[in-house]
C-alpha cells in the first residue's frame, strides 16, 4: 500500500470514526435525523426529543466538533443546520441499509440487535 493510499485510508477512517461516534448517541442519533428535515433553534431540538435545553448545548457542540452539524447565527438566536448538503441523503441510505438489515430490531424502542 503506498503512503497516499494510506493516508487516504485513515483520513476514511478517521471521517467514519466521527459519524460513529455521532451516531452512537441516541439524542445525536436524533438532531442528525430532524436536522436533515430541516434547520432548527436548540430549544425546539430539545423539546422535540424531550431532553434539556443544557444537554441538547452539550450534543450539538459535539457534533460542531464531529463537523456534522453548523451554528447560523441569526440576530439574537442561533440555529442549527447539517453542515454538508450530502449528509441528509447519506442518513437516509443508511437508514435504508440498517432497516433492510433488521427491520425489526428496535422496534418498541428495545434494542434486540445484541440479544
């Protein structure tokens, strides 16, 4: 393997290692899914997926660090979008791939994936 390929390699790597780890939260797991919808302020992101407004300020600056989702400040409120256009279709796919996989594995919100 040549040194480009391997650098390529682990920038890959590195880039799915950050959308792992966004995705392994479920309240992450959700602003991605409701960011694909549409942009939204943080207090609405909360309310909807029934978490603190202090948690929900703790999740996005996780995913600003992961570079999935960018703050657009808008006069005294700040409003959250994903960052790359490509990424609401690649969280549709995937959503594909994982229901195709196991339709029912989370159903009723109990995880049997592992069982």
């Amino acid at each position: 393997m040549s040194t480009a390929t391997l650098t390529a390699t682990l920038t890959h790597t590195a880039a799915l290692a950050r959308l792992g780890h966004a995705l392994s939260d479920t309240t992450r797991a959700g602003v991605l899914l409701a960011l694909r919808e549409a942009p939204s302020y943080p207090s609405d992101l909360a309310d909807a997926l029934g978490v603190s407004r202090q948690v929900m300020s703790n999740q996005l600056a996780c995913l600003r660090g992961c570079g999935l989702v960018e703050a657009v400040p808008e006069g005294r409120r700040t409003r959250y979008r994903l960052a790359d256009e490509h990424l609401a279709p690649a969280l549709d796919e995937l959503l594909r791939v994982v229901l195709y996989v196991e339709p029912g594995c989370c159903a009723g919100g109990r995880c049997t994936c592992a069982a």
